[in-house]
C-alpha cells in the first residue's frame, strides 16, 4: 500500500487507522520523500 505522510519520520511498525474501529498493523517497506509504502503484518 503506497502512503503518503505529512511528517517524514516514519517507524519501522507502526499502525494505521482507517476508521474508528478499524485499523491495521503495517511495517515499512520504502521510502521516497513523503511517499512510503507499507506491508499489514497482521
């Protein structure tokens, strides 16, 4: 999944919340200026 981030200070893992009651555990997989891409790990 391309992301693309306000801040370039992106952990290792971290999560992603697409609703309140839905979110997703992710590592990152690359990164291009503000754009990364992330892996679901759960």
């Amino acid at each position: 999944m391309k992301v693309v981030a306000e801040f370039l200070e992106v952990p290792p893992q971290f999560t992603i919340i697409f609703a309140p009651d839905y979110s997703r555990q992710c590592r990152l997989r690359w990164r291009i200026g503000c754009e990364f891409g992330a892996e679901f790990t759960d």
